[in-house]
C-alpha cells in the first residue's frame, strides 16, 4: 500500500493513509461475514490473484491484491483471475453480484466483468454495482472502455478526472 498513487487514493477513500501491511497480509480491514475461496476470512488471510471474495450482510472488507486496492462491500461476491490475449496478461475480476471499489496499479491491464457488462481498465479507480438488470459504473479517475454484454456495438470510453460521467449498462 506504499506506492505513492494508490496510497493516496486510499488516504482519500479511508480517511488516513494506511501502514503497508506485511509481505504475508492482504486484508486491510474486515467487518462482519467475509469468506475467501467458502473459507471464513480473518486479517491474517492471503487473497491471490485466482481467489473468489465474498461478504455477507452487513460486512465489508478492504484489502490488497497484486498492487491493487479493494473495498469490497455487503452482499457481494467477486473472482479475481487472469487471461492471456495476444501474448499479454490481462487481470480479471468477475463482480458476480454486489458492490466494489477499486484503485488499480500500474502495471498489468485490467477488465472487470459483470452479468451486463464489459469494463477495460487503464490506471484507473472505479467503483461499480453489479445486479442482474444493469451495473453502475463511476470511473473515479482515469480511462475506462465500457461495453454492454447484450450489444456488442453498445460501447463507450470514458475519461475522468474526478467522478465526471457515472454510467448505468
């Protein structure tokens, strides 16, 4: 949590800047029912890049993974993965159900994928809402590329400074 971006962004999402935690930690905080991979989570578990998160009512949990921040929030259910397309890796995260916020590294590129829609990450923070209808999606700041699952020719980039065009797909 040192670099200097990404811990700025979470001083101004978490009111102080947070300690870097040790090489074997990811969880920042937790509240309430977490679980990683069906098993209940405390501060000493390590969430990985092929991990599925999950949170019960009235819980949350914060947490780094691979230079990338997440504040996961109730109910919700998140699989973090990775693929290779044209010889490059790309980070995956899969917001089944519920709600994320997310500030992503420099580094790898980033998708995050939901029942409704595809989102392409370019050094960006973003906080989305998955549901089965639609997701809401504010790119906090930085570039994202969004395209409706349903319509392939239903896309749009996005580019933000500061939370300027939240988007419902």
């Amino acid at each position: 949590l040192s670099a200097a971006p990404l811990s700025r962004s979470l001083a101004q999402i978490l009111g102080q800047t947070p300690a870097k935690l040790p090489a074997d930690r990811s969880i920042y905080r937790l509240s309430g029912t977490v679980s990683v991979n069906g098993v209940p989570a405390s501060m000493r578990t390590r969430i990985a890049g092929t991990d599925t998160i999950e949170t019960g009512r009235k819980s949350e949990v914060v947490f780094i993974e691979s230079g990338n921040a997440f504040i996961l929030r109730e109910s919700s259910e998140m699989q973090l993965g990775s693929q290779q397309e044209n010889n490059i890796a790309i980070g995956l995260l899969r917001l089944v159900a519920g709600k994320v916020l997310a500030v992503f590294g420099p580094g790898v590129p980033r998708r995050i994928s939901t029942v409704t829609a595809t989102i392409g990450i370019r050094g960006t923070g973003v906080y989305a809402e998955s549901d089965p209808e639609q997701t809401y999606l504010c790119t906090c700041y930085g570039t994202t590329d969004i395209s409706a699952n349903a319509d392939p020719n239903a896309k749009k980039s996005v580019q933000s400074k500061h939370h300027d065009e939240p988007v419902y797909i």
